[in-house]
C-alpha cells in the first residue's frame, strides 16, 4: 500500500535530529532554574531528586506504550493519530483540537518568558532593552527558522542544546570536585524524605519539567525511518532527561544542605542555580547560565513551534481546519502555512499583553504555559489510555508494551493531571481567578470537538470515516482496505 505524504527514504530527520527536537521542547536549563528552586522550597525539598526519577520511570512506562501507537501510525500525527488508532475518532478529534490549543499555548508562554528573561540579563550588564524587543526578535528567528525545513530546525537546536548541558554539566562537575561523595546526599532518596511533606508539589513540578518530550511521533514523515526513529528518541528522550534532572537536582541539595535546601531556595527562588554558578564556576559561569537560559528559552519555543505548527497541518489534512494550513513547502517540504500562521497567532497575543501593559512573566508566561502544560499532559494521560484500547480491541498482544507499561503510565500521568490542577495557582504563581479558571478550557474545547465529530458524522459520513486513516493505514500493510480497520467505515463508529 503506498503511504500518505513524503515517503520515508526521502526523510532528512534520524534519530539524534529528533532526540534534539524533543529536548529542547523540555528545556533542561530553563527547568533547572526556573522549575526546581520552586519544588525545593514548596515540595518536599532534598527529596526533589527522587521526584524526578519517579517521573522519568513513569513516562518511560508510557514511552513503552507510546511506541506500540507510533509503529501502528508510522510515527505521524502525535497524539491525534494515537488517540484516533485506540479510541476511535471523535476522542481523536477532541485530542486534536486540546493539543492545537495547549501547544500554541506553550509556545506563546514561552515567547514571553524568553523576553522578559532576555530583558533582564541586558539590564544585569548595564543595557536597557524591552522585552517587547527581546521577544519580537527571537519570534522573528522562530519564524524564519519555521519556515524552513526542520532539519535545519534540528542543527540549530543542537548548537543551544549542547550550550545548555554543557554549562550545567560543568556545575555539576564543580560541585563533585569541592564536595566529593558529600555532594551527593542519601538522605534525598530515603523513604522519609522522599515521600514527606509536599511531595505532590515535587511530582507536579517533575512531570511538567518534561513536556514536550512526547513530541517525537509529530516528525514521522520527515524522518528517515520513523518505526525506529520516533520510538527511539522518545525512550533516548525520557532517560536522558530524567536522569539529567535527577543527578542536577541532588547536586544542588548537596551544594546547598539536604537540611537547608528548602529554606534556601525559599529565599532565592530563581537566583538559586545563578548563584551556585556564581560560587562554583566563578562570574564568567554565573553570566554564561544567564546567557544560556536565553538561549535555552529560544530553544524551546522554536521546538514547540515546530510541534504546534505540524498539530496545525495534520488537522488540516483531515478538513478539521482551513485546508490551506495543510500545504507542503516544494523546496523545504516544511508546513510552510502552518508555520506562518503560528507565528502570526503568536506575535498577537504577545503584542496584546504589550499593549495592554501586563507582565511578560505573570500574566503572560505563567497563564498561557501552565495551561499548555496542564493540557499536553492530559493528552499524555489519554494516549496510554488509547493503548489500552488498542489491546482491549485486538484481545491480544505482548502484555507488557500493550498492557501494564501503557496502565503504569497512565495511572502517574493521571494523578499527574489531578495535582496539576489542584496546584494551578502554585504553577502559575497567579491569585488571579480569571487564570485559575483557565483549566476550564481544555473540556469546553474537547467538548466542542466530539461534537464537531458528531456533525460531521451525521452529515459528512465520509469525511468522517476517513478522520486519522491517513496514519493508522501506512502501519499495517499487509491487510487490504477491505479488511484493514483502519479503513473500514464500521471502525470506532
């Protein structure tokens, strides 16, 4: 059967193009300095490192799930083609439009916090410029680089993702070398300590350092072989990111005191990791964590970007958007349209906080991305359900991947959901009760998309039944279109 879209031996994307695509969505820097001086000093403190290892177990577990969905879809259309596989098509459809929103939503966030930040390092050494500059400029280099093909998307993210780990890799070192083993305190790891007082809040903190790591299965059909590709980026994605933020972590509670950290980042918050840089790596390592936050900050929104705009192109291809966001540049055989009207969607809403005089950072940073953040691990929660429902569908299969991984993920993505939303205002850092209303928008939009799901199915049959075929009917050749489920009209009814 031939596939939808580029054919795979002219993908330009392999396994390390995407690995970086996907880490820079996570933005291990700006998590460090930014994520956990806040689950030190309102969770459970020296027990922050052990949150993270919880939290790269448990998406691991789903990854494992996640993989099945994404050989089944070669690797394409994210969680619209996951959710669609498993769980039929008006949930696909809901899922779809929930992660057109949560992503533009990050990657407005994002933009705000990259000038606001920008800003403030100008400003630390002596040069005054607004954010309202800082962020046009880096939206315009997110556009530009957008629009062109993601493969030089991806060497771009490889240059700032090497930036950012090397600058941390070098605090940790520093660390090592002055405390030796006493930098590395148990006492983040026992029982006590690690599950004690706040660890919820550690969780919340730990699983929302990690969004956007799921973004792989977005890139298949600019991948060289994306049955191997996408699946191997994700676990490559998870272990690496756990494991960086677990070890960062525990350093700095060795750094700092595992009695003391909680009380220490209290009172420094987001100056914590700038002045370990300060006191391990001199004031040139204090400025480069400065520097690199920015870049780092920039790294992630163009990742992001590049996985709102491709959400944009496959909804578009299933006439669940204007059909001309769909369309494929000739020469970068990037989703040029989509892109474009990203960065559009994008600059407006940061113009409009910019008119309206409110806060890069609290209103506008921590409003959009906590919701982007809030919807795209819910998604994440429903594609390990999808998974299930694939293995309830076909009765069979290996009982691990298709079974208790994909139940182990979203049972810790779930709870995830539960204590994102009874914490919003924390992750936000807002009073405001317009923002603490803001989870509210993710079920009215799934809920306008089963019913969007329903019209079409009552008056456009088939429309309706070729929701999510285009993906799911690459990954099993070897059934005709009479037999294959994808294709069948009674499938998911």
């Amino acid at each position: 059967m031939s596939t939808s879209g580029s054919p795979p031996q002219s993908g330009r994307l392999g396994t390390g193009h995407i690995l970086f695509l996907i880490v820079a969505a996570a933005a291990p820097l700006s998590a460090m300095v930014g994520t956990v001086p806040l689950a030190f000093a309102f969770g459970d403190g020296a027990g922050v490192p052990s949150a993270f290892l919880f939290a790269g177990v448990t998406l691991l577990c789903f990854s494992v799930g996640y993989a099945v969905s994404a050989r089944r879809t070669g690797g394409s259309g994210g969680f619209y083609a996951s959710v669609a596989d498993g769980l039929g098509r008006p949930p696909a459809v809901a899922a779809g439009y929930v992660a057109l929103l949560s992503y533009n939503c990050a990657t407005i966030g994002l933009a705000g916090a990259l000038g606001y930040f920008t800003h403030l390092v100008f400003a630390a050494h002596g040069t005054a410029v607004s954010w309202e500059w800082c962020a046009a400029v880096g939206l315009v280099l997110t556009a530009l680089l957008g629009y062109r093909e993601i493969a030089l998307s991806a060497r771009v993210l490889a240059l700032l993702m090497l930036g950012e780990i090397g600058v941390l890799a070098a605090l940790d070192v520093a660390i090592l070398a002055r405390h030796g083993l006493h930098a590395l305190p148990t006492a983040s790891f026992s029982p006590h300590v690690a599950t004690g007082h706040g660890v919820g809040v550690s969780l919340m903190f730990a699983f929302v350092s990690f969004i956007g790591f799921e973004s792989a299965a977005l890139y298949g059909k600019e991948a060289k072989d994306p049955r191997r590709s996408v699946p191997r980026a994700t676990y490559a994605a998870v272990v690496l990111i756990a494991g960086f933020y677990a070890l960062t972590s525990w350093l700095a509670v060795g750094a700092v005191g595992s009695d003391k950290v909680r009380e220490v980042a209290g009172k420094q918050m987001g100056d914590l990791f700038f002045v370990l840089g300060d006191d391990f790596l001199g004031k040139a390592g204090s400025t480069g964590l400065q520097v690199l936050l920015c870049t780092s900050l920039f790294a992630a929104t163009l990742a992001l970007h590049s996985a709102a705009n491709r959400y944009a192109q496959v909804l578009a291809e299933d006439g669940l958007l204007p059909r001309g966001l769909a369309a494929e540049h000739p020469r970068h055989r990037s989703p040029h349209r989509a892109s474009l009207a990203q960065s559009a969607l994008t600059t407006l809403v940061v113009a409009g906080f910019a008119v309206a005089g409110l806060d890069p950072y609290a209103d506008l940073t921590t409003s959009m991305l906590g919701l982007g953040t809030l919807g795209i691990v819910a998604l994440q929660a429903l594609a390990a359900l999808s998974v299930l429902g694939l293995r309830l569908r076909g009765g069979g299969g290996n009982w691990w991947r298709e079974l208790l991984a994909p139940l182990l993920g979203f049972a810790g993505l779930a709870a995830s959901v539960w204590l994102v939303v009874g914490n919003f205002d924390m992750l936000t850092g807002s009073p405001s009760k317009v923002i603490a209303a803001l989870p509210w928008l993710l079920p009215l939009v799934a809920l306008g998309g089963l019913l969007y799901a329903a019209r079409l199915r009552s008056a456009h049959p088939i429309r309706y039944r070729l929701l999510g075929t285009r993906h799911t009917a690459t990954a099993v050749p070897e059934q005709s279109p009479a037999a294959s489920p994808a294709l069948s009209g009674d499938r998911h009814a």
